[in-house]
C-alpha cells in the first residue's frame, strides 16, 4: 500500500472505505480523503499529460495551485483532484488535453 500509515508530528484521520471508479476501474478509498490520495494509494502514478508535450504529471502541489491534476469527475472536466473529496461512487476520467467545457454532464440535458 502507497499510503502514509503513521507520521510522528501529523495524525491521519481515515473516513468510511468508499469504492469510486477511476477510467472505468473500480477502486477502493476512504470517504473525505482526496481523490489524488486515493488514486496514488491504488498506485496511479500519472494523472494526466500536459498539453504541450504530452509529458505524464503526478501528484505535485497537493493543495490546487498547480494544473497537474485535472481530471475529468462525473462528468465535469477541469476538476482539481488534489482538493476534491473522495465519495461513494464517484466517476473520475484522465483528462485528455485542457478539457472540453462545454462537456455535458451525464445525467444532464442532451
């Protein structure tokens, strides 16, 4: 497991296990964590490619400043994973390029 266990100065508060689907895999996390969290935990080291380059990007800042994180989330593309909360169920997507906005929701009109 990639996960931090125990750290002498941070304790780690674990939510309820939640299984979620990442590119139509399901997986397990705990609820609340973040969604890169539990990603990194189930060993997805890329998250996604840059625009330019097509170069892989992981887990960097872990706090939204950076756009090495995007991914699609139920259908939203854009969404910073690093501060998304994980939950039941979700749906996250590698985001291909900048991301569609005018991307329907699933669920959402036509």
């Amino acid at each position: 497991m990639l996960r931090i266990q125990e750290h002498p100065i941070l304790r780690f508060q674990k939510g309820r296990p939640v299984r979620f689907y990442f590119d139509g895999k399901e997986l397990e996390g705990y609820e609340g964590e973040p969604i890169a969290a539990a990603l990194h935990a189930a060993g997805v080291k890329v998250l996604r490619e840059s625009a330019r380059f097509y170069r892989p990007r992981g887990f960097y800042c872990a706090i939204g400043n950076c756009s090495s994180c995007l991914m699609i989330v139920d259908g939203e593309p854009n969404v910073r994973v690093c501060t998304e909360k994980l939950r039941e169920g979700v749906r996250v997507q590698t985001q291909r390029g900048k991301g569609d906005l005018r991307q329907i929701k699933a669920g959402e009109g036509n």
